[in-house]
C-alpha cells in the first residue's frame, strides 16, 4: 500500500524550530517532485515549498529565509526545517508527491505556534 506519512509537528513558542519529515512507504519518493502544503482553520490549502527530484526548491514568499525544505533519498525522506516560527505559520502541514488535486497525500501534522 502506497503511503506518504508526515510527522514532526507540534506546539512551539514564537521564533521557535520545528523539522518535519515526510516519509514514504510502498513508495520511492525520490522520483517524485514533492510539495509542502498547508491549512490554517477557514483557509485554502497553499503551497508552502516545494523540492523536485534534481533537487531544486521553491518557497513561497511567507517562508522564504525562515523554511528549508530538503530530501535524503536513502531514507526515503523529505524534511521541512522550519525555523522563526511565527504565529501565522500554525496549520496542518501535508506533504504530497503532486499538486493540490493530484498525487498521493499524507494525513497531514499540526504545526501549532503560541505567543
């Protein structure tokens, strides 16, 4: 069964570090291009960063400097490093081998950032 697992949320303080990890199972991630996403109550799923199979990221404008998205293909694994944690960056996070309507898709991890 083909499976990508986020983990590595949690509640921190502002200005905090969270890493997040992406693993997949029945799944060789590093093919894939693989995005970040997040949901904060009563909004849209957004783009947070995305790494494709070369290596090559994007970030979006709100994370940019602060978020650092990277990949262990040996373990199967794509990390978001995310450091100057700030209150708007509380959400579910998800990681996907797609975009918002395709691909495989995690349960998703609770960021939740407190001031």
């Amino acid at each position: 069964q083909v499976q990508v697992v986020e983990s590595g949320g949690g509640l921190v303080e502002v200005g905090g570090s969270l890493r997040l990890s992406c693993a997949g199972a029945g799944i060789t991630l590093s093919i894939y291009r693989i995005g970040w996403y997040r949901q904060a109550p009563g909004s849209q799923r957004e783009l947070v960063a995305r790494i494709t199979s070369s290596g090559s990221t994007f970030y979006a404008d709100s994370v940019k400097d602060r978020f650092t998205i990277s990949r262990d293909n040996a373990k199967n694994t794509v990390y978001l490093q995310m450091n100057s944690l700030k209150p708007e960056d509380t959400a579910v996070y998800y990681c996907t081998t797609g975009g918002l309507n395709s691909g495989y898709w995690g349960q998703g991890t609770q960021v939740t950032v407190s001031s």
